[in-house]
C-alpha cells in the first residue's frame, strides 16, 4: 500500500479518535497501529502515548501496509489451492514411487498443474511471491506478513519432504516451463529435438545468487520490487503485464524450448532457497550402485546437469526437479526417488569424461 500521510497535527489536546477522523483512519486501524488495549482508549489524548509525531506515522504506515496486504488476499481460494496441491503431489508422489511417470504422463500432469493452479486458480499464492513479497514487504515496510510466513514455511516443508516437489509438480510457472521444455523432446523424453543446452550449475547459481542479492539491496534501499516488472507469474493475470513484462515474458517461454526451466535455474529466488533445503530432503533421487551399470543413461536424458552430480558424486549437486526422467530411462532400474543419504559410487564405477552438455537432434 502507499504510504498513509498523517497531515493533522496541529490541534491542542486532541484524542486519539479525533486524530483518526482528522486524517481519515479507522479505529481499528488505530487500535492496533497504536497498540491500544480497547475501545475507552480511543478517548485518551494524543499525547499521552509518549510517541513522537514520525514514530506515530511510521506505526500506522505499517499498520496500513498489513491491512492492505490482508485485503488483497482471496481467503475462500487460497485454501482450496492449498488442498489442492496436497492432493496432486500426492498422486504424481505416489505414481513416481512406482516408477510409473511415462513421458505422455509426465507431459499431463504438468498441463494439470499449468491449468489447476494456473489458469484456474490464479497466479497467487506461489512458491516465488513467499520469499519475494516477503522481502519487498519488509524492506519497504519494515512488516512482516505472518499468513505469507505461513505458506512459505508449508512451501519449504514440501521441498524437504520430497526433493523440490512443490517447484517440481506444483509451481505454475515451473510446470509451464517444464512443459513447453517437453514439446522440444522425441517421443522418449530423452534428447531435444532441436538443440537443447544444459549450462553449467557454476553458471546459473552465480547468477540466481546475484539477482537476488541486488533485488533485495533495491527492495531496502529504494522500497522497489524488481521482479514485478518481469514476474512469468502474471501470464496468469494478463491485464497486469506491462510492455517490459510481455517481452521478458516471450524471452522465458521461448528460452524454455532450449534450456530446462530458465526462469527457475537462473532467476527466481524460491528456486535458491529451495536449492540449500534439497540436501535436507527427505525423499531424493538415489541410484543402486550395485545394479548401476554405468551406461549414463540417467544422466544424457536428465533436462539438467544435476544427474551428472547425483550419479557420480563429485561435485556440487545442483538443483533436481524431480522430473522422473532419469528413472525412467535407467535400463536396470537402478534409480528410484527413495528416503534417505545417497550411497557413495564405487572407485573406478565412472571414468572421467567431460559432463554431458547439449543434446542435438
């Protein structure tokens, strides 16, 4: 919200209610801006909070900006998503224990995510807006909303109880993403159609890593939220997208045909905080070394370079979506998403060859 302007100041003696109707506040505004105890203390005069006139502007800045924010909220729909997303990671959970996620499978259950908690459900909640509203909030506000810690704390449980699955299955921008990925994909699932690029893990995390530092300097700094003016989220509100939002916009769909999930691995700062809470997950990607055969099937089909990481344990493993491909595709059934450490790969089970860079049809 925009910051309250309280303009009257200047009458002697004047109770807290008076003050209110001067500058236009509610009393319940009042009340918990100022932190009275009940209704009798609207009648206590101004002066008697001990407050100086910026302390009591700042106080109801705040107090207008948690108001605003809880009236922007759809309070019958956002549960109803949230149960929503409950029961479909369930299902696509389920389903990947089973090694049953086919490609066509794999390709409608994103377009059942793109269209329950996209086009259905609206652009808002998502895992993104919890740490980036959040942010913006608190540096323009010095607020913190407790519903929106909320959401993101049931978001980050999702990500530790199975590797990333809410930005896996259930994110609408992530699940577009992937989608649109898939339609540059043969029949299998394993190789791009046209050429698909995997850039290095080294690369994409600097950057993620930059942006959301400089995003967070601008939000304290200048209260300005740099990723409104991009944010993929809004092809869920059309009407909110501007000129500089519709051509980033075309840019991520577009890059989406040739690199897995764009928005995601280079930008989006869930995606980074999700990234630390994968190693803590309880349910992951894990492969049997005593059933591995060292083909690097798993890995060449992987959209990413993250099964690379996974299978040969040698580097910093980067972010796993999750997607099933790599189960799938394993000729001995080898990798499976199952609970506990990673087993270590035998010496001497991979030779050292260069990381698996692009596909090419």
């Amino acid at each position: 919200g925009a910051k309250v302007e309280v303009t009257k100041w200047d009458v002697d003696g004047m109770t807290i209610a008076e003050f209110g109707r001067e500058n236009g506040l509610p009393n319940a505004l009042l009340r918990k801006a100022l932190r009275l105890q009940g209704q009798e203390d609207l009648e206590k005069k101004l002066d008697q909070l001990g407050l100086s006139h910026p302390e009591i502007s700042e106080r109801i800045d705040r107090s207008r900006a948690l108001e605003t924010e809880f009236e922007s909220k759809n309070w019958l729909k956002i549960p109803v998503k949230f149960l929503s997303w409950f029961l479909f990671l369930g299902f696509v959970f389920y389903w990947m224990r089973r090694r049953r996620i086919t490609p066509p499978l794999r390709r409608a259950f994103y377009l059942g995510a793109v269209l329950i908690f996209g086009a259905l459900l609206g652009a808002d909640p998502g895992p993104m807006g919890t740490v980036k509203d959040a942010i913006v909030l608190y540096g323009a506000k010095g607020v913190v909303f407790p519903p929106r810690l909320v959401a993101m704390t049931v978001f980050l449980l999702l990500v530790v109880l199975a590797n990333k699955f809410i930005c896996s299955w259930g994110c609408q921008a992530g699940t577009l993403q992937d989608l649109i990925f898939r339609f540059n994909r043969d029949r299998r699932d394993t190789r791009g159609l046209l050429s698909q690029y995997r850039p290095p893990f080294v690369w994409t995390n600097a950057i993620r890593v930059t942006f959301l530092l400089v995003f967070t300097v601008v939000a304290f700094a200048w209260a300005t939220d740099l990723i409104e003016f991009v944010d993929p989220f809004k092809i869920y509100k059309p009407a909110a997208i501007g000129i500089a939002g519709g051509i980033s916009l075309g840019i991520i769909l577009v890059a989406a045909l040739f690199v897995y999930r764009p928005w995601c691995q280079f930008l989006c700062p869930f995606g980074l905080v999700g990234w630390f809470l994968e190693r803590y997950s309880l349910f992951k990607i894990q492969v049997n070394y005593k059933t591995c055969i060292g083909c690097r099937s798993c890995e060449k089909a992987c959209p990413s370079t993250v099964m690379g990481a996974i299978l040969k344990q040698d580097r910093v493993i980067p972010d796993c979506f999750a997607c099933g491909t790599c189960i799938e595709v394993c000729p001995t059934g080898s990798i499976r998403l199952a609970s506990g450490k990673r087993d270590q790969p035998p010496a001497g089970k991979f030779p050292r060859e260069s990381p698996v860079q692009s596909d090419t049809a």
